[in-house]
C-alpha cells in the first residue's frame, strides 16, 4: 500500500466537523456511527434522515422547507430534495459575518486581494442596492462576461439575493460565443471585466464588449469591473458605467 501523504492527528479526527456530525445522527437516530464509511451508509440507507439532520446541523436557512424531504427518490434523473423549499442561495452563503477571511484572490502575479466576511457582506449589499434601484428583480436576466475575480463572486450573490438569474462567460470567449449564450436569455444587465492576465500578458477586451453589446439591444447596463486597468476607456462602450461608480450612491 501506498504511504499516505498526510495522516489526521486523533485531536483533529476529534474535533472535525464530520466527527461532530456522526454523533449528532447517532443521538438523533439511535444509531452507530463510529467512521466516515458507516456514515456514508447511512447517507444511503436513510437518505431522508440524513439531509434533515444535515439542514439543521449546517445551520442553512430557508423561508420554508416544506413537509417534503425527498420525492421520486429512485430516479436519477427525477430525484427531488425538499421541492417545497424556498431558499435564497446568498443569505446562506452570507450568514457568517466577522474579519476572517472570505476571498483570497491572486491574479497570477499582479494582483493580490484578501477580503473578509464584513467586508464582502457589505460589497454584495452595495450591488443589490444598485441592482435594485436598475429595476431588476426576480426573474431578471444578468449577463456576466468576468474573470475568476472577487467582484464576479461578489456580483452574482448580489444578482442570487434579488432572485436574479445569473450566467456568466469566460473573458476569453470570443464575440460570437458570449452572443450565442446571452443571446438565449436576453439580459437586462451585463457585468463585465475590463480585461485579464493571461501568461504574463494582458488582455483588454472593451472592444470586445462594445460590440456584444451593440448586438444585444435587451442590455441596458453595463457595469465594467475595471481588472487590468485602475480606469479603463469604457467611453465606446454603450451605458457603461464602473463598477464603483455603479454603487457610489448606496455607499455610506
């Protein structure tokens, strides 16, 4: 056998969450769960018992869960888990407040960026606020053309908190691929970075982005997340506004 790379000290196995959740079922159900292989059985054998106790042991929050847990649990596909919830995917990812660290971002070896939960908390709230005041609400499409950058994070829990269906496409794609994809849900607001790194080099993509959106009259907005450039040339690029100007108003 292979000798493992790293060995979980008995204080660690202790104190690890799936420890703490092994003893949680094993009081709520009365029954044994001693490792990580009977609770993975028992994730199979009582499917509906697991996911309860797992809801309330994560501390996820919902408007309602419903009197369902699962239904057409045989099928795959067709399996439904809590049907009747009505769960709001950026309070959950949201609940935990504090200065621990949320997002730590390294964009090759240009940027480096560390934010805490306040601190995204309080970014995701800006955006909403300036969301909202745009008009969208649930339901609404968001075309996000962004790199692997906080802001994209930041920018769709604040689309998920509004209801707003978000989809999003890699700044390497070319004009044709971002008109193909957004062209299907025709997007009321685009979110999108002013360029990014790639192999040491940058890439600016405005132009990129004036003719998308020239192509898609259903944009109204576009909000550039300026990347490469502190203040990017967003002047062509038709109701472009920056992503800090977007949300100045609804600052404190």
């Amino acid at each position: 056998m292979p000798k493992p790379l790293w060995t979980p000290t008995n204080e660690l196995i202790a104190n690890a969450n799936i420890t703490k959740f092994g003893k949680t079922l094993e009081k709520q159900w009365s029954v044994d769960i001693k490792d990580s292989r009977q609770l993975i059985q028992f994730s199979i054998d009582e499917r509906e018992k697991f996911w309860l106790s797992l809801k309330d042991f994560a501390g996820f929050i919902a408007a309602t869960w419903g009197e369902r847990v699962l239904i057409n649990g045989d099928k795959m596909p067709g399996a439904k888990w809590f049907p009747d919830a009505k769960i709001n995917f950026a309070e959950n990812l949201l609940m935990h407040r504090g200065d621990a660290d949320a997002i730590v971002f390294r964009g090759e070896d240009q940027v480096e960026q560390r934010i805490s939960r306040d601190e995204l908390h309080d970014a995701v709230s800006l955006v909403a606020q300036a969301l909202k005041a745009e008009g969208i609400s649930k339901g609404d499409k968001i075309g996000a053309y962004v790199a692997n950058v906080p802001e994209a994070v930041i920018t769709m829990l604040a689309a998920a908190s509004l209801g707003a269906t978000w989809s999003s496409c890699s700044p390497d794609f070319g004009v044709n691929g971002v008109l193909d994809r957004f062209g299907q849900i025709q997007p009321k607001v685009m979110i999108t970075v002013d360029g990014y790194f790639y192999n040491g080099k940058t890439i600016d993509i405005c132009a990129k982005v004036e003719e998308i959106v020239k192509n898609l009259p259903s944009i109204k907005r576009v909000v550039v997340i300026p990347y490469v450039d502190p203040t990017p040339n967003i002047s062509a690029i038709p109701n472009a506004i920056s992503l800090k100007n977007y949300t100045d108003d609804f600052n404190p």
